[in-house]
C-alpha cells in the first residue's frame, strides 16, 4: 500500500498528459461471432444499473462512441452511460483517492502499466479465457502495451502509427516526384521546399521530444538496455540529434515558427511536411481536400540495417480495479473490440489500424492510399518500453533537452549526456516507488 501511494504521488507530480485533446469537438484524429457468443452468454449476469464509461471526447467524437454504446445497450439489456472527461488523468486520480472510479476507461495504451503496478487496473486474463477471446487475433505489439508482468489489462482499439505527412504539390514544385524513404531524401525534400512560394517550414519537427523515438526506431536503435533497466543512448541515438541538429542548421525549421493563421500549418500550406500520428488522417482529410499529400512511415536513419518505422501505440479500454460493474466492462470490451465489424467502427472513430489481425487487410486499409505504404512496414513498428515511467521521459527529460539544443543552448554530445543521466533518475524513482 506504502509503495502504491508513493508511485500515485510520483504520477501526480509528474503531471501526465494524454496524448488525445480534452472533451472539444476536435478530431482524434464479416463480423467475428466469438465475442458476439460469449457476450450472449453471459448476458443474464449483467446488470441494469448505470455502468459509468469514461473518454476524453465530446463533440462529434463522443457522440460516435455513444452511438456505440447505445448499439450495445440494445443488444445486451444493459445502462452504460458515456461520460467526457477533459482531463481523464487527473479526474482519474482523483476518483481513485476517492475511491468512486468508473466502469470503464478509454485511455492512452501507454498509460497502463504505471496504473497496473499500483494495482489500480484489473486484469482481464481470467475472463477472456473464459469467454474464449483468444489474444492471438489482435496485433502483437498491441497486446504487449497493455501487458504488466504476464497479466493482460486492457483491449487496443486500434494501432496508431507515428509517420511523416507530405504535401507532394510543394514537393513536386521543388522537383522532387516521391515521398521521402530514408533521412538523406527527408533532408534533401525539406531544403528543396523552402524555395516554393508561401513554405515557410520545410520540416516541421517541433514535436521532436515525441519524435525521438520513433527516429530511434527507425535508425536500428533501442533507448533502453537489454535488460530494460537503464537508459541506454548510444551512438545511434546520436545520430538522431545530430539529423536534427543538421535540419535546424539547413534552415527548414525554427523554433520560433509559428503558423500565421494560428492554425494547423500543414493546412495551409505554410508547412512541406509535418509528423503527426495516423489519427491525424481524419482531420487532414476533412479539411485538406484540395491539398495532394501522402502519408509515409518515418523514414529509414543511416544506421547499419535502418528500416522505415517508428513507434505505434493505441487507445485501449481499461478496467479499474476497483470498477463497481466489472462483468459489464469486461462484456462491453468483448463484444465490441473482438469483432471485426466493431473494429473498423472504432477505427472510422480513432484513426489508424484495427489491432485484428483479421482486419488488417480490410480494402479499407489496403487500398487506402495514405495508409497502404505503412500497412506494408507495419512490422517495423514497435510499442515503448514496459518499465513504468518510459513515458515520462519524452516530456521530463528527453523534450526540455532537444529543445535545448534546437535553441543552440547545447550540442547533441551534450543533450545525449543529460537525457541519459536524467532518464535514468527517472526510472530509479518508479522502481523504488
């Protein structure tokens, strides 16, 4: 209990973030008969009283989810109620003290382990063997995200990549007929945009502390030891900053850009070529219809054995642990996750892949021309580490320092030296909390 208190003080002063927009109208960005069965089956355990279901949307967004929900209540009897909440991490900790936590959560997939270790979430493991949801059908790195210590605690909702956006107008203005494939094309792209009228950024990496990773993916490299217990940047995430540190140099991005509109850049065309997660499609589709972009994986590095790839995760449903109407919410993540007409509901929701295997090769995502190059390098991608805490270090100790050195306030040698020292702090707290 001592410990568990510790690592929830630790959290709340790290002051986590989703990865997903508050309750806002923004954007997210053949059926399976197992679940279908199973949910008939246990249909008579369930309960009429009201199963609280949080999320982090409103708007459009939520409305999808509760149209959903509604399906589900229909079918199964049941009163599950969809609530927003802005701030779902902090609403959480706060229930959690309080001990009033809802049903069920539409969270972050990264978000679980540090939950799990506190004992704040409630493995599933039991009930989907019972039910006969075999974990086999969904991607594999997926499942891994959601694992703590051999105990599955959540269901993915979809595969959300991390890739490069490219406005192939500006490209093909600047004499370049195809997207970039490796760090040498990307950098030859971003140099070449910035003579086209109206680009004022030929690259834009100010997302670059969440970008590191996905670079270090993508250039044969790993941020943590064998073992899984230290930071371990080598010369290959030095590579990294140094390509980060040539862009800036090469003058296709500043620090200082901002859109002047105050909008998306990349809408505007101000932006050649921007990173974002495939949930962004939803967006850039809706609102970039007359603008001929493409959708690429992040491009291979200069590292022996490179390929293009990068870092995916997903959006998850979750259990807590102490879940007044457990049996709902376990039933509800059945019914409507191992299903493959559900599935690609919730990616028309989300953005991204359905983590079924069985859907990956839906037309939906094979002729789909944003998202078919990717499908295709889908097993170049891999989740973040399981070490409660990995997340963190983006945000505390990996984003101040690149930002650092993007600024000119220190070399990559330099950046490298900090975040490995600091990252490792890090970890050494939520292993002794």
């Amino acid at each position: 209990m001592k410990k568990s208190k510790k690592l929830m003080a630790l959290l709340l002063a790290a002051g986590m973030a989703l990865s997903v927009a508050g309750c806002s109208s923004s954007d997210t960005g053949s059926s399976s008969s197992a679940a279908g069965s199973a949910g008939e089956d246990a249909s008579s355990a369930l309960t009429s009283e009201e199963v609280v279901f949080w999320g982090p949307w409103d708007g459009e967004v939520g409305g999808q989810i509760e149209a959903i929900i509604d399906e589900y209540n229909t079918e199964k009897g049941t009163n599950v109620s969809y609530v927003c909440q802005a701030d779902l991490v902090n609403a959480y900790q706060a229930a959690a003290l309080a001990g009033d936590v809802p049903d069920i959560m539409l969270w972050d997939a990264n978000e679980v382990r540090r939950y799990a270790k506190m004992g704040q979430l409630k493995s599933i493991d039991e009930e989907l063997k019972a039910d006969g949801i075999d974990t086999a059908d969904f991607n594999d790195e997926s499942i891994k995200e959601l694992t703590y210590e051999d105990h599955l605690y959540g269901l993915p909702m979809n595969i959300d990549i991390w890739g490069l956006y490219v406005n192939m107008d500006i490209l093909n203005e600047a004499g370049i007929d195809k997207a970039p494939a490796t760090w040498d094309e990307l950098k030859e792209a971003a140099v070449a945009s910035m003579d086209v009228e109206g680009v004022k950024v030929g690259l834009n990496i100010k997302m670059a502390p969440t970008l590191f990773n996905s670079f270090l993916v993508a250039n044969n490299g790993q941020p943590l030891s064998d073992d899984g217990m230290t930071v371990n940047l080598d010369d290959r995430a030095l590579e990294v900053l140094e390509f980060f540190q040539e862009l800036i140099d090469a003058g296709v991005y500043t620090t200082q850009y901002t859109a002047s509109n105050g909008s998306d850049g990349f809408l505007t065309g101000e932006e050649a070529m921007t990173f974002w997660p495939t949930s962004m499609l939803r967006t850039y589709k809706a609102y970039g219809d007359e603008m001929n972009f493409t959708f690429v994986p992040i491009p291979a590095g200069r590292a022996e054995g490179a390929q293009a790839g990068g870092v995916q995760t997903s959006f998850s449903l979750m259990v807590p642990s102490k879940a007044k109407h457990p049996e709902v919410a376990v039933d509800f993540m059945e019914y409507t996750l191992h299903d493959d007409e559900y599935s690609l509901k919730w990616c028309d929701i989300l953005g991204g892949f359905s983590p079924l295997k069985s859907v990956q090769n839906d037309e939906k995502f094979a002729n789909d021309p944003y998202l078919k190059s990717v499908l295709a390098d889908l097993d170049n991608h891999q989740v973040r580490s399981d070490v409660p805490g990995f997340v963190n270090l983006e945000g505390t100790c990996y984003g101040p320092e690149i930002e650092k050195m993007f600024e000119g306030g220190q070399t990559p040698e330099q950046a490298l030296e900090v975040m490995e020292t600091e990252g490792n702090k890090l970890l050494e707290q939520y292993r002794n909390a």
